[in-house]
C-alpha cells in the first residue's frame, strides 16, 4: 500500500479518496471474523463495496469518517456475516452514521459511527460484534488487518471476492511519526509486501494477543505494501465517544435520523 520511490507525501495523501485506503501481501481468511462488514455504496441501481468495518453490537458498527462523508446515509448499506462479497451474509440498511467533530481528513479522529435500520443478526454465529479495547496500543504488538481492498499494490484495481486477513506489527508513536505527521488519535503498522490497500479503509486491526480491535484503516501512500508505515485511528482513544452515542441510541426505534454529521 505504499510506494518504493521518493514521492512527496502530501502529493501522496491527496490520491487517497472514499474508495478507501487500501489487504495487500494477504491470503483469504482462514476465520469467519464474524464481526467484519462491507460497507457498500447504491451506484447505477446496484450496492457496490468501498470500504470496511466492524460490528460493535447490535445496533452499530464502526468504519472511518472518510468513508462516509460524502454521502447520505440513504446511499450506504452494510453486508455482515460472510466472507465472500459475491454471496451469502445478510444485508442492513444504515439508518444514521455519526462523524466525529473532531475529524480533520488525513490527520486526526477519522472515525464514524453507523447505526442500522434493524438489529443485526447476532443468532447467527457468523454475525459477532468486535471488543474494542480501552488500552493504549504500543509499538511492536502483533495484529491482523482484514478487508476486501486491493490485492495488487497499484490502484485502481479489482476488489477479491474473498475476504483477505494479513498479519502486521505495530509502531511506537516516535518512531511512526518520523513517516508521518502523526496525530495522538492514531497508530501505524508496517510490513514489507503486506498492509492495507484500496477498498480497506474503515476496516478493522485487532491485536492478536487478546483478539480486541485496536484500530481503524484510515490512510497510506498511493501504491500499497511497500513497507511504508500505514496508518489507524486509534480506537481506545473514541472508546468514550462510542459508548456515549450507542447508550444514548441504543434504546430508540424512531426513524428520525442525522443521515449525515
């Protein structure tokens, strides 16, 4: 997800659109990872995959604020409990999404809330929310990035049907922060020929010691798996903010929704 040549970062950064920060240097899942959606877009009558995200109960699930902004919510849908885009799972319209105020594109909280228009299916086993954790995440902690991006380091590209899951380390905030601008909001992995591409933003990592979600895909460079550091919304930052709006939702049914923050 990142590129082998000198190429200025903000020059870079600007390439990065909705269609999602980037699993490139994968394999197809070997899990269910229940908890893992597709976020999808209604475009020329038919609901076509952008972005990922993860299921944090029965009523919301999390994705990057990019990934939402410039659309109601009217347009969006989330497909859960599958592992293929092509088939099976079921369906959920996005009722309302929430931004947080305090997101500045390609620099800090670049993270949403999405509410559905019904309950997800948590009867079925391959529905699940993710745990999101209340830690600090540090440097050099194994994690597992999945997600429907880019397989090849080059954009635009085709979307796997399969979902795709890599194995990736965290970076200390210094040591990130001397690749990117970095924000107290979020964290960085690397790895040479592997990360995050196209189609992954808003998609979850999780660390795999206790297998909590500890961020969210936000941006990298242009061509994916360089070994340039990629870099997450840091979710134990936004674990107050979360709670605080699905509390307060978690009990209503009425229509009357934001669409959009």
């Amino acid at each position: 997800m990142k590129v082998l040549v000198a190429i200025p970062f903000l020059v870079v950064a600007l390439v990065s659109t909705v269609w999602g920060e980037r699993v490139v240097g994968g394999s197809n899942a070997e899990n269910p990872y229940p908890y893992q959606i597709s976020l999808q877009l209604l475009s020329r009558g038919k609901y076509r995959h952008i972005c990922g995200g993860s299921i944090v109960n029965e009523r919301y699930a999390v994705t990057a604020a990019h990934c939402v902004e410039r659309f109601q919510a009217s347009q969006l849908q989330i497909l859960a409990g599958t592992t293929t885009l092509s088939h099976g799972g079921e369906t959920y319209k996005v009722q309302e999404f929430h931004i947080h105020p305090d997101y500045q594109v390609l620099y800090t909280s670049d993270i949403a809330l999405m509410r559905t228009d019904r309950p997800f299916n948590l009867s079925n086993s391959n529905i699940e929310p993710v745990t999101l954790t209340d830690e600090y995440a540090e440097g050099g902690e194994e994690a597992v990035l999945t997600g429907w991006g880019n397989v090849i380091p080059f954009r635009p590209g085709v979307f796997p049907d399969n979902l795709q899951q890599v194995s990736l380390m965290t970076l200390s905030h210094s040591t990130c922060n001397n690749f990117h601008n970095l924000s107290s909001t979020e964290i960085c992995t690397t790895r040479l020929f592997g990360g995050a591409c196209s189609g992954d933003s808003g998609g979850p990592l999780v660390r795999k010691k206790d297998k909590k979600q500890i961020g969210v895909v936000s941006y990298g460079l242009v061509v994916c798996g360089s070994g340039y550091p990629d870099v997450f919304t840091r979710v134990s930052v936004f674990r107050p903010w979360i709670n605080e709006l699905t509390s307060l939702n978690e009990v209503e049914e009425t229509p009357e929704t934001l669409g959009e923050q």
